[in-house]
C-alpha cells in the first residue's frame, strides 16, 4: 500500500463564486425580502461587489462576509440575521471546503407591504 496519495496542483475559487453562494444562500432564508448596495466612502471607492450588497474577504484562508440586506417586516430581526450567518457560513465550508472567520449581517431597511417609493 502507498503511504498517503498527494494529487499535484492548485484549487482556486473564484471570487466570484463566494459570493454567488453568499448571495443565493441569503435570498433563501426566509424574512429576507433583497439586498441592498453597500454603503460607500471614499475609503471604499474601488472596490469590487458594492453595488449588490454582499462583500467577500478571504484572509488566511478564511471567509469574511459582509452582507447588506432589507428584511420583511413581519419577522425577528434577531432570528433572521442569526438563521443568515449559519446558512451562509454552512454553504460555504460544505461547497468550497473553506472556514468561514465572520458573516456581519447589516440591516439596511424593513420592506412595508404598501410602501412605495414617492
């Protein structure tokens, strides 16, 4: 018997592909209604994925989440946000094989049914 199988070469995710799973896994949980663009700064005038309200920093080898989202009015904040962090953080260990180090949930607005824009 060999004493351990070591494949050469490199696995590489995407970017990209971080935060499609951030994204989707979100929109899923229930009392999300959407995102909402990130707040922005001079600080962060250049970087990428501000304008669909997830951001995704890998450091170390580790999943930092920044997700920008508008929540349903008939739900627990609480709730929503924590049920947020454990799904996205499940979907991407289980699909990437990555820790994840935080998922910050930022809640930007309620949607109203009714409420409309003037």
């Amino acid at each position: 018997m060999t004493d351990s199988m070591s494949t050469p070469g490199k696995t590489t995710i995407a970017p990209d592909v971080l935060t499609t799973i951030a994204r989707l896994t979100t929109l899923s949980v229930e009392g999300v209604s959407r995102f909402c663009p990130e707040p922005t700064g001079v600080s962060r005038l250049f970087r990428k994925g501000l304008k669909d309200g997830v951001r995704i920093e890998v450091e170390d080898d580790k999943v930092y989440a920044d997700l920008y989202v508008v929540l349903n009015d008939d739900v627990n904040i609480r709730d929503v946000s924590r049920n947020i962090q454990m799904k996205v953080a499940r979907a991407i260990s289980d699909m990437v094989g990555m820790q994840v180090g935080l998922v910050n949930i930022h809640i930007e607005d309620i949607d109203y049914p009714g409420d409309t824009e003037a």
